[in-house]
C-alpha cells in the first residue's frame, strides 16, 4: 500500500450530502485559517458519496438505509489515519452514534461545534432563537437538545415555514441559488413578525441561501462554526471573521 | 480493508496546489452538473497536500522536490480504486509523465482539457492570445506547445508583466482576493494595449482572480475547462455555460 508523505494532523471530511455544502465547507475551512503560503495549509481527505439515500426522508420513514455508506465512509476515512473526522450535513448525524462506533477516529459533532461557536460569541444572538433545518434534524432534536442545556429555548416553526425550509434546501441542492436565497429573505421576513431574532443555519445548504449582509435575521452559520471549531481542535488558530 | 459502498464511476483528484484553487475546482465540477438531486452528482475522493515544495520554484531550481508528494498522492488514488484522476494545478504537470507512471489509473492533463475546451468553442478566442502562469508552467511548456499544434501561437509577456502574474497568484493563494482582481484588470488592460485579445488563465489561482462580467479580456479558466472535460470523459453531460 503506498504510503503518504503528508504529515500529520490529517482532516477526514464525509461529504457529498449534498455536494455544493461540502464546497461550501471546504472553502470556509480554507479561507478560516490564516496563511502566508500553501504549505501552513491542513492536509485533508474528503470522500463524497452524493449517491447515499435522502437523509431527511429515511429519518421521517423510520428507515436506517443511508447508515452502511455513513458507517463505511467514516470507517474508510480512519483507516486512512486522520486524526479527525467531520461530516458537512446536519441531517447524518441522526446516526451520530453509529457512525462514531464504526471508526477509530473521533468525530467532530456538528451540533457540539455550533453550540461552541454561539458560546464563544454571545454577542451574536439576537432576541429568541429558531433551528432551520431538514424535518429529520428536527425530529432528531440535536441542535434543540444543546439549546436547552444552554437554558435557550428555541421557538418552533409552522408547518408553512417548515415547508419553506425544505423548499430553500431542495433548491440549494438543485443549484437553484437565486430562488433559494429569495425565498429565505421572504422566510426571515415573516420570523421577523413572530419576534424571532437569530435562526441557526442548520443544514449545511442553508448558509449558501443566507446573505449575511441584507439578511432580516442573525444567522448562525453550523459550516462555518464545524470548520472553525476543526481547526482548533487541530491546532490552528482560525480568523476571528468569515 | 473497507469497502465502500458508493459505485464507480468514481473520481480522484488530487488537490491542495493551492488549497483555494482546488475548492474552487471542486466547486465548478458541482455546479457544472445539471441535477435534480443529490445523488445525481458524482463520487469522489480528493487527498489535499498543501504542504509540499512549491511546484514553480522546484521548476526554475532544476530540483524534483515536489515530485515524491505527487507520485505517492496519485498511486494512493489509484489504489482507491478511481475511475480517473485529475490536478487542478498547471504547474504539477510539468511531471505529469513521472505521475501517469506512478499510477494505474489515468489522469486527466489539464492542458489537454483546455485545448479540447478551446476547440469545442471557437468562438471565445479574440485576437492573439497570451498564456497567463507560474514560471514553472510557462519553462515547461505545456499551454505553448498545444496552442502551437493548434496553429495559434501564444505571444509572450514581459518580465513586468509576468512579475504580476507571479503576485496575483500569490495574492490569492494568502487569500488576498481583492487585490488580486485589482491587480488582474490593471494587467489585462496593459496587455489589450499589446493587441492582445484573450488570455488563458494557466494556473488555477488565475481563475479567482478573473472578474469575468467586468474583464477587459477574454479568459480561457483552466479550472472550468478541467471540470467539465473531467464530466465529460466521466459519461455525464456538463452544462453548456458556468
């Protein structure tokens, strides 16, 4: 077997779920740390398997169907002797567990990297707080869950903003940008109206639909907090801003 | 050993030259695929190896430096199992028979893939052309000797002007993108005062730097070009335009 000469601290990323989120990661975790050449660069792997079956819809359907390619893919990845592994989609880790029992390596939870970020900058936070994300992350609770121990209730959507959630994100992953960050403007208008101050961005597609810049809302951004949260716990300081 | 679910055709690409330029790859390959879903998108493993010498300095100093990280980096993607390898990075191909060698699998040459962009579409050339690269890219050749085998011999710039390739593309690689598009459109318009008329953009730093609505030229993205050659040779059907 050929040996890499890449020295270590080596970052294994599972992508793919869906493809540009994972590019999107990918270039917040580039741009997150602060470098005068190439070679201050992290090494990393990335396996994106976009073939896998919808996350969102297994969760709803009672199904475990994406678990062999998330548990084979993180094995893969440990195997390849990462000293870290991160998963750029909020949804997978439903299986979190499973996923960390098939691998040597630790796995940076998403939520666990979220909830850091918010903490070490509570200036961000905005009034009450809403999770946008996929039905299957909702009904996991997983960002709910860590709310709650930070004593900070998130608000729950409508059915009708639900719907528009899942629409931002289908459009996102069909390339759709334009419509998807219109209807998240509109999204964020109404939330607005319920008092609403700070939404967590809470599928890896939704911060490519967020414009930060005229957004209604404060938004917190779970790829960019995964990518900041990586790098140190690898060691890098990253940039203070995006 | 593990084995991954995901089928073939699965691509490898072997990244980190530098690690924005790869992203930005890893970006056009996404968005060049007309889908409806996730798992219409392709697989693919991508090993990130920023720290390796630097590839146009190796070049102009006669040393090899570089090349134990790009053999080991393709034989470990062949081993992988991939159906085809890219680098989406010119200067790396100034070894590339010494990586085809390394590997079982074949890789795809970005200057290949820019000819045969070029030729698919005619009509994007204006007047003479100019190749823009590292040192190391323009000492070897790649773009002229293709170009002249397409009767379209490339004129060559000053040391001024090749001294501004060198900081634009440095300017990106320490993610100084702002001044690298500045830097990019004063260059451009020295050179539509040579006559010159299109640019091929050599070195996939040159890509992100190319404001491409506002551009006094055209420019030739390599990256792009070696995305969609990649799909193609992969069976799909890239979309017509970025």
């Amino acid at each position: 077997m050929t040996t890499r000469p890449e020295q270590a601290p080596l970052l294994g990323i599972l992508g793919g779920m869906g493809p540009l989120a994972t590019v999107d990661f990918l270039g917040k975790l580039t741009r997150s740390l602060p470098v005068t050449c190439d070679q201050q660069h992290l090494p990393w792997i990335t396996l994106s398997q976009p073939g896998m079956p919808d996350r969102s819809q297994s969760i709803q359907n009672g199904s475990d169907a994406p678990l062999p390619y998330l548990r084979q893919g993180v094995a893969w990845l440990a195997e390849q002797n990462v000293s870290l592994i991160c998963i750029p989609c909020s949804t997978s880790h439903f299986w979190f567990d499973q996923m960390q029992e098939a691998s040597t390596t630790p796995i940076l939870h998403i939520a666990d990297a979220t909830i850091e970020e918010l903490r070490r900058d509570t200036t961000r936070q905005t009034g009450p707080i809403a999770v946008l994300a996929t039905r299957g992350t909702i009904k996991s609770g997983i960002y709910r869950d860590r709310l709650l121990q930070a004593q900070c209730a998130p608000e729950e959507l409508s059915e009708a903003d639900q719907t528009a959630v899942d629409d931002i994100i289908r459009a996102v992953k069909t390339g759709h940008l334009a419509d998807a960050r219109l209807n998240m403007h509109a999204l964020q208008t109404r939330l607005t109206q319920r008092g609403i101050g700070t939404v967590i961005l809470g599928c890896t597609e939704l911060p490519l639909a967020h414009d930060a810049a005229n957004a209604p809302l404060v938004g917190i951004d779970v790829t960019l907090a995964l990518a900041r949260t990586v790098l140190r716990r690898l060691g890098y300081t990253p940039r203070e801003t995006d």
